[in-house]
C-alpha cells in the first residue's frame, strides 16, 4: 500500500509539473507569483511586504512592516481542536536585510498544547524555535537559500500512575534550497533538510511508589534522530493568488509547524511536502 501510495505521489508530482510548466509558457498570463519583488517565503529569508496577507493550509501570515510578518501555523490548530485542546502558536520573521542579491532574515516563536490521554492523565509540551536564514539571488531566475533552527522542547506529564515530571529535549536543523524559476508561474525547488544534532531526552520528577514517594532522572537516547534528512525535489506554481507547493522525496518526515522529525523508517522514508495558499 505504501508503495503504491509512494508511486501515486510521484506521479501526481509529474502530471502537475508538465501541466502547470505547459501553463505557465503561455505569454498571455496572468499577475503572477515569481516576481523580482514577491518571492517564496517559506524555506528563503524573506517576509511579507506590509499590510498583505497569506492565508494557507499549513500557515497564516501577515506583513506588519515590510521587514516584518507574523505567522501561525495551522496544523497545531486543528490538532488542539481534535484532541479538545488548543494549541496556540506565534512566529515573528523579519528579514533584517534585503539588497541587492542577498536577504538575511532571523525568526522566532512559540507553540504549546496538551496531550490528554484520559480523564486524569495529561501531557505538556511548551516548543520554542529560532532560526537564521540567507537568500542569494544568482540571477534573476536562480536562487539559493540556507538556514538553521534551532528547537528547545520542553514539557511534563501529571497525573498517571507512575510518573510525573518534566522532559526536556533540543536539537539543530540545517537546510538548503536551490531555486529556479522556469517561468513566470511555475518554479522548480530542490530542498535539503538535516538535523545535526539531537540532545537526549531528560526527564525529572517522582515515581509513585505507593509510600514514599521516589525522585527519579532518566535519561532516553533519541540518537536515532541525529544525522536524520531529507532530499525533497519539488515545485511552486502560481497563478493569479493562488499558490501551490508539492514536492516528495526521501528519508525523514520533517513536521510543519511542529519543528520536529518523523524518523524515515516511520513513512517508509517518504518525505512529502504539499501547501495551498493565497496572497493579497
């Protein structure tokens, strides 16, 4: 099933990019996304100009300043909404500096929840993710970025039966993205993700051990995360105010909006990567 659902993606990848390219060579189009003063904002340095607005399966943004956008992330959302818990998050990018053919760009945020898993027991998570990232325009139709997060992750659990405590985790994400734009509709992405480094799981707090009560540190290895990637070829079309972004490629599954890694092991090292949105 997995390979047939693998083979289906890549197909659809194939089908959208012949037709969207086909589209996109036709003199006659319309305003289109791939200009020299709107660009990608995911995975570049840059962000909104002011007072426009994305709205998208996978984010929301608005550009306060033109240096300046603030983002949410939906999958949180609609997560929370399902396990009857909200998950508000927030991030703030502004692109520092912009001249030129190069873009610096620096970002953070903040994305907490609950996990219930019954009438007693429950689970936090509190995230905290900065980033770095730089756009260099080689020619008006190439492009290349890079960046860095890096994701503080803490969290506890009370109520079980065993134990209550704290966990604690970090880790550093590094990517890289090539950029051509083929025409002015359709553009071809080839992303790289890696995650260097990876702390081990720290967790602190007491175990119910009828009486007394014991206070344990315990420590999980999660080396299995480091040196996780992912290799995704992808493509951007864009018409009028609708955008759309797919891609699939190989290895670990990194998680919008929740700036953790899926193993590749998990989805049979498929790595997908699909977002709808508008601007205006």
């Amino acid at each position: 099933m997995l390979r047939r659902l693998r083979t289906s993606l890549l197909l659809a990848i194939i089908v959208a990019g012949v037709t969207s390219a086909g589209m996109g060579l036709v003199p006659n189009s319309a305003r289109a996304y791939h200009t020299y003063n709107v660009r990608l904002l995911d995975t570049t340095a840059y962000s909104l100009h002011r007072r426009r607005v994305r709205i998208g399966l996978m984010k929301l943004s608005y550009g306060i300043i033109d240096q300046l956008q603030v983002s949410t992330y939906t999958m949180p959302w609609i997560l929370g909404a399902i396990f009857e818990d909200v998950a508000p998050n927030l991030e703030l990018k502004s692109t520092l500096y912009n001249r030129k053919r190069l873009a610096l760009s620096v970002s953070a945020g903040f994305l907490e929840g609950t996990i219930r898993q019954s009438d007693e027991t429950k689970a936090r998570y509190f995230l905290i993710p900065v980033s770095v990232a730089s756009s260099v325009r080689i020619n008006p139709a190439v492009s290349t970025h890079f960046g860095g997060f890096y994701t503080a992750v803490n969290g506890d659990a009370e109520g079980g039966d065993d134990i209550e405590g704290a966990v604690v985790i970090d880790f550093l994400q590094l990517w890289g993205m090539l950029e051509w734009r083929v025409s002015r509709v359709v553009a071809l992405t080839f992303t790289v993700r890696w995650v260097p480094y990876v702390s081990d799981v720290v967790v602190n707090g007491t175990l119910d051990a009828d009486n007394p009560t014991v206070a344990v540190a315990l420590e999980q290895d999660v080396s299995e995360l480091q040196n996780a990637f992912a290799v995704i070829p992808g493509f951007v079309f864009s018409w009028d105010r609708a955008n759309i972004r797919l891609g699939v490629g190989y290895s670990s599954f990194f998680v919008e909006g929740f700036f953790l890694v899926v193993p590749g092991d998990v989805l049979s090292n498929i790595a997908p990567e699909f977002d709808v949105f508008v601007r205006f």
